[in-house]
C-alpha cells in the first residue's frame, strides 16, 4: 500500500519576464490582460518524476539546491499543483516546510497555537485536548502567554515544529527543519520522527544531511535537474549522488588548475624572480625554465587524473620534464598546503639524500602517497626542479588543487592512522 | 467550484478564530485596547458633528441632526471601503500561508469583510444610543430590513473582494487605485449629502447605477428616515450581490492555482 505516489509529475514554473513593468492601466489599454497572464518564460522545475512511498516507511529525497526537491514536497502538500501528471497521498498530511508560518506576531503563544492547529485542519476540541502535550513538547509553558513576536527564533520554530507534529498526520513532510534549533531539540524531533515511524506512519523528508537519510530512510531518490536520477536503497542513492557531486568538484578543479597553469605560462620565463618571501602563498610560477616541467597530474589508485581524493586513498604526483640541455644538477621537490597556506608537508629530491647525475631530454618522475592521511578540504600543491643551491629552473606555486573528501568529521590537517581500545568498563553500542 | 464552495462552510471554524485574531491583534499593545472599536467611530461622529454644526452648518429640514444622518451612511460605508482595501492585500500580505501551508486561500479576503463587520457592529453601539436620543430611530417592524440590509453589504462586500484578492496578486497597482476609487465612489454615493435633494434627484440615474447608493438609502431610511421605501431596489441589489459573489470565486477558483507561485 503506498501512501504518496507520484507518477510522471512535471512541474512547469512561468517566469513573467517583463511583467515588471507591466501595470494593469497599460494592461487594459492594450488589451493584453490575457497576454500578460500568459507564461513568457517556462522553467520546468520537475520533469516526469515518479516515485512511490509505501505506508509506513521513511522516504528521503535528496539533491543539489535547485535540483526540484522542495517542488516536489509541495506538490506533495498539494500547496501546487502539478502541470502534468498525477500526484496521490492517502490520509492527512502536515507539512513540516516554514514552521510557524502561520503565527501572528502581535498575539500570544497559546492563541498562536490554536489558530495554527486550525489552520492545519485540527478542530478547537482537538487543540484543547492536545495543547498540554504541544506546549511541553515545545518547552514553552512559561512564555505561552506572551506574544509571540518575543520568541527567539528557536522559541518559534519549536512552537511551529510542536503544533505540526502533534496534528498527527498520516504522512508527514519535513523539508530540512532540523537545521534550525539546537541539539537537544534536533534529537527529540529525531525520536519523534522514530516514533512516528513506529506508529506505521509515513516520512518524506527533504535534507542535505546524506548522514540522516541514511540513518532514517528505507528509501530514497535522489534528483538532478528535477530528473530523477535514481532511487530505492538510501545507502545506494547517497552513494550514486555524492560520486556525481565529486565529478562536479573535479570538473571545477580541473578547470582550476588549467587556468592558473595557463596564465602562469603565458608569463614571461624570467630568469630566477623568485618572490621575497617564499613563505608567502601566493600562486606563480617562476624559473628559469632550462629544465620545464611541462605537467603535472594527480593520480589515483587506477592510474587516473584525478582532483578528488578520499582520506586514505593512494596518490602518485605524476611530473613530466623537460630538459633544454642536460645537467647533473637538478632537485626535484613538493610542497603541500592546505587551504589556509599552512605548510602541510614538504620534501625534496635533495634533503632525501638522493643524487644527481644526469637528466637529459624528456623525463617523468613521480611522487606516490601510499595512504593520503589527511583530514577534509582542499589543498594545494607546490611542484619544483631547481639546483641543489636552490637555483630555481622551473617552480610552480601552489597552482595545483585537490579535494580531499572525508566521511568522517575529524579536525586538523593529519589524520594518523589510529585505532581506539577501551578496557571492559567502557562500552559503545555497536554501529 | 460548487465542491470548493462548500469548503468555505466547512472552513467556518477557521474563518471564526481568523477574525477573532484579527481584532484581537488590531488593538494589541495600545492602551484602550478593544476600546478603540468603540472610540474610533465616536470620534469620527463628532468631528462631523463640529464641522457641519460650526464650520459648515448644515440647516436642511427633516435632515436634523446632520452629523447623525451622515453617521447613518458613513459607518457602513467605513465597513465597505476598510473590507476591500484590506481583502485587495490579503493574499500577498497573507503570502506565507498560501506558499507554505495547504490553506484555503478565500479564508483570506472573507476573513477581512467579517472583521469589518464586527467593527461596524460594534459601532452601531454608538450611533443607535444617538438615535434614540434625537427619537430618530422608530420602533417599528421596518427595522427588520436592518439584518437584511447588513446581509446584502454582507454578500456584496464579498463578492468584490474576492475579485479584487485574486487580481491584486497578478497586478498590484490595483491597492493603489482602490484607494483613489474608494474616495471617489465615497463622494458619488448620497452619504455625507442626502439623495432627497434636488440637485441629486436631476442625476437620479446615474446614482441608481452606484449600488452603494441603495444601501446607503436603506440605511438612512431604516435607522434615520423611518419608512423603508426602498426594499425594491435593495432586494434587486441583494440577486445582483448573489450573482457577483458567485462570479467573483468562480474567477478567485480559476486563479487559485497561480496564487501560490505568484504571491
């Protein structure tokens, strides 16, 4: 039995461009009332979703911003109606999308709270008999009485998120409330949610938080573009949807990169202008180019280009060089950054003890990182050759970027590998 | 529509602690509170009561006390001209609900007519006392036009301001030629000048078309004058006001739909 299904629903937005100005006077005048009303622009919103939410379940919907997730919730809600296709939801539903949206300022909490039960289809009796219970769950028995333009604003969505769970819905609709309010209040929604669930009634919760879907979900879709782009198995989904997100990261990345290598190029190859200050991070490429490298790539495990890397993930940076005339004087080096131009880690050819003795024609080297330990965020890379007294021949700053992507919610910059022990006294639930 | 009509009964609850917040908020934080229903139109009666006893006397026979008479138009017309002024806004003042809530849109322009009529009532505890006092109001069966009266406002008042809450969402201009309009048909109804002298019975026609002007002759002749001749043309507006009411949710129903993304 499925409580909400949606079956090739598109959502057709009109855009009335140069409506602006439009006014009724002229409207009239020109007998183009009809016209005006008329879409000038169309912006499909959702194009020929369908999914089904079985009775009981929890359904995540998750996607980029603007991917059509809160579209679909209204239509859900029945606050819009789709352009094309049919949208079903059986029993009462309570949409959790602006809490106390409906509140007056001007009045108080308690008045608040009846109209707001009204208005989501509870009769006076059915707020009276639930009011204790929506008051204390809001933990706000001792300001009820004041008008509620004296909340803070956690104070007002608790009230809304209080009245619009206790109207006991059959479906309930959460559109990434539990941003707002603070953890004790994020937990009580989660167990009310979990209740609810208990209960046999039915979720669909738009969110940003892959962690939560994951956690509460048997189901979700994830949307792009307001295409579906796949659903069923949350872990699958989020899955599917956090690997086309590090595409996009790598497509900017690369791009990136390409343009600050780019202008770095076209500059004039003067002769060993290096900056003042060396610790400074500032982008730039500098030398005397009688040895070039002539590019660098960042390779994943399979032997890749690659700009995002997961913590722990192997990576080898890949340097191919030129030498105008060969020498025996040459030191190869990297340095990384993070991205606040902290030194992560730097090392060369030089202080590892390797020596030279002869580079000619052209050449690769490579620097391989078994385990990439780093914590979440973006980093920079400096790729050098220059003598051993330090005579640059070609040096790129900081004109490489990656990503590097983490589950896990550690600070810092190293992550060492670990492990934690605990004697018998000290347990954790399992996970 | 008739399906969607037949929600706005059901909707009655709604609508009720609608208009109870909205009186009740009106007056929150001021001193005289709720008071202010009363003092407002008591304030008005005697601004009147100066300038067309002092400043402008009006002497006319059989029109004594002016201010009152006056009152007798000015008070419904206060109802008439607040309602729609605050239903042309409604929508996009009550935006929020409409985006975000699954809530009857139409609650939304009755709720400002109903609240209006409960100032006017409540007014009425001011110029009835009046009346009586000057023996202008007689105790007879033709105060029972009086609820019919209120009645027809009721459904005429209504029925604009549906059409007028779904247009002002796709044209607000129209909240600021309402104003102007209002002021004007304020002039062009017989309220503050009586429709019994000559110079407005040479243009008897064209007052016959302002249908404000056949509420505001019932009033002054139920509350004022005594005998109720004019329950023809008062009925006649009443089948009219039916008829706009209908028309004006049918095309409130047709643009329901827009409402949502055009708030």
């Amino acid at each position: 039995m499925n409580a909400i299904e949606l079956m090739n629903v598109s959502k057709v937005y009109r855009r009335y461009s140069g409506r602006h100005f439009a006014t009724l006077k002229s409207a009239l005048l020109q007998r183009s009332v009809l016209r005006d009303l008329q879409p000038s622009e169309t912006f499909p919103a959702l194009t020929d979703v369908s999914f089904r939410v079985p009775k009981g379940s929890a359904f995540g919907v998750i996607g980029r911003n603007g991917s059509g997730k809160s579209t679909a919730l209204k239509l859900v809600a029945g606050i819009t109606k789709p352009t094309s296709g049919a949208v079903r939801v059986e029993g009462r539903v309570s949409a959790l999308i602006e809490l106390g949206a409906g509140f007056h300022p001007e009045i108080s909490g308690r008045e608040n709270v009846f109209i707001n039960g009204i208005m989501l289809g509870l009769s006076k009796r059915e707020v009276q008999d639930r009011f204790d219970e929506i008051v204390d769950f809001a933990e706000l028995r001792e300001f009820i009485d004041a008008p509620v333009k004296t909340y803070s604003s956690g104070m007002y969505v608790r009230l809304g998120f209080a009245v619009a769970i206790h109207v006991k819905p059959d479906v309930l609709l959460v559109d990434e409330v539990l941003a707002v309010g603070d953890e004790g209040f994020t937990h009580k929604c989660l167990d009310k949610f979990s209740e609810f669930r208990r209960r046999g009634k039915t979720i669909l919760l738009v969110t940003h938080s892959l962690q939560l879907v994951e956690t509460l979900c048997d189901e979700a879709v994830w949307l792009d573009g307001g295409r579906v782009q796949t659903n069923g198995d949350p872990k699958r989904v989020t899955g599917a949807y956090l690997t086309a997100v590090e595409q996009g990261e790598q497509t900017l990345m690369a791009e990136t990169t390409a343009k600050a290598v780019e202008a770095e190029a076209k500059a004039v190859p003067a002769a060993a202008d290096e900056p003042a200050d060396m610790f400074k991070s500032t982008e730039g490429r500098w030398g005397s180019r009688e040895v070039e490298i002539s590019e660098v790539a960042l390779l994943d495990r399979k032997g890749e280009a690659s700009f995002v890397f997961h913590s722990g993930d192997p990576m080898t940076v890949r340097i191919k060089v030129r030498a105008h005339h060969p020498t025996d004087d040459f030191v190869f080096g990297i340095g990384l950054f993070n991205a606040d131009g902290v030194c992560c880690y730097g090392t060369n050819t030089y202080v590892e003890e390797m020596k030279p003795e002869r580079l000619s024609g052209d050449g690769e080297a490579r620097f391989a990182v078994d385990s990439l330990d780093l914590v979440e965020g973006t980093y920079k890379l400096d790729v050098a050759v220059h003598k051993k007294d330090g005579f640059p021949y070609d040096y790129h700053r900081l004109l490489y970027t990656f990503r590097v992507k983490s589950r896990q919610r550690d600070v810092g910059i190293y992550r060492p590998h670990h492990r934690w022990t605990f004697s018998s006294g000290i347990q954790f639930k399992a996970s | 529509m008739f399906a969607n009509l037949r929600n706005l009964i059901r909707y009655r609850g709604l609508i009720q602690s609608l208009v109870a917040r909205e009186l009740k908020a009106r007056y929150r934080g001021s001193v005289l509170g709720f008071f202010w229903s009363f003092v407002n139109p008591l304030l008005v009666l005697l601004v009147y009561s100066f300038v067309f006893t002092f400043v402008m006397p009006n002497k006319s026979e059989g029109l004594q006390p002016y201010a009152l008479f006056m009152f007798c138009g000015i008070l419904p017309w206060t109802w008439f001209s607040a309602s729609l002024s605050e239903a042309a806004g409604s929508l996009i003042s009550g935006g929020n609900l409409i985006k975000k809530v699954l809530f009857p849109a139409e609650v939304l322009p009755m709720v400002a007519v109903l609240a209006n009529m409960v100032n006017f009532l409540l007014g009425l505890l001011i110029l009835i006392p009046g009346l009586i006092y000057y023996h202008r109001l007689q105790m007879t069966p033709a105060l029972l036009w009086f609820p019919v009266t209120v009645l027809v406002q009721l459904v005429f008042s209504a029925g604009l301001a549906l059409v007028l809450a779904s247009l002002t969402v796709h044209f607000r201009d129209i909240r600021d030629l309402l104003a102007n309009i209002l002021m004007l048909w304020f002039f062009a109804t017989p309220i503050i000048y009586s429709w019994r002298q000559e110079n407005v019975q040479r243009f008897k026609t064209l007052f016959d078309l302002n249908p404000f002007t056949h509420l505001a002759i019932a009033y002054q002749e139920i509350l004022f004058f005594g005998p109720v001749g004019h329950w023809k043309w008062l009925l006649a507006l009443g089948a009219g006001s039916v008829l706009l009411f209908l028309a004006g949710y049918w095309l409130f129903d047709r643009l329901r739909d827009s409402f949502a993304e055009a708030v």
